[in-house]
C-alpha cells in the first residue's frame, strides 16, 4: 500500500485552528483522497464559534493547505492497514511522567 507525506502548506492560515497537529503526517493509504481524510479524521478538532471570527474549517482534505506527496520510506511499513504512522500516538504523542513538586515527593 502506499505512504504519503501530508505537509502543511500555510500553517498562517486560521483554519489550522481546526487541527490538534501542524506538522507533517506519514498516512498510509490507497491513495491521496483516503490519506486526506485518514489525517482529517485524526487531527480534525471542532472550534468555537466566535461572532465576527468566521467559521473554521479542517484543513487536511484541503489543497490549498496540505500537500501530498507519494513517497517511499523504509521507517514505515508498506503492508498493514490504512492509518496515520506518524506521528505515532502511542510513541510520538506519549505523555512525559511530571517531576514532583518540592515537597510532594512520595515516601516508602
């Protein structure tokens, strides 16, 4: 199956508002159309309406915002399911264990 890189296109654009990623996406997928959407359905977040502020909207399924490019990587698997691979929620997106505060440090 192929791999596509999705890379922004203009990250000033307020309609990136509607993303929860602004970065460059590796989907595999069928084709350009499966992989827009495979990163619209992962990265797609609703906004609130603000009077004036017009409405937002998703920008992985749009040209002018995204690019896709067909590539070949041997990081990423060709054979599997179409997904997002990067950036990897349970790897790349992992939360980092916090530092106690001074004085809340656990005691055995």
């Amino acid at each position: 199956m192929p791999l596509f890189k999705l890379s922004p296109a203009d990250l000033t654009d307020p309609n990136w508002e509607a993303s929860s990623h602004r970065a460059a996406a590796i989907v595999r997928a069928g084709d350009e159309s499966a992989a827009r959407a495979i990163a619209a359905e992962a990265f797609d977040v609703s906004t609130g309406f603000r009077p004036g502020g017009g409405v937002k909207v998703p920008p992985w399924r749009r040209n002018e915002l995204v690019r896709v490019e067909r590539i070949e990587d041997p990081r990423w698997e060709v054979d599997g399911p179409d997904e997002v691979l990067y950036p990897s929620f349970g790897a790349d997106l992992e939360g980092r264990p916090r530092k106690p505060r001074a004085g809340t440090e656990r005691r055995s």
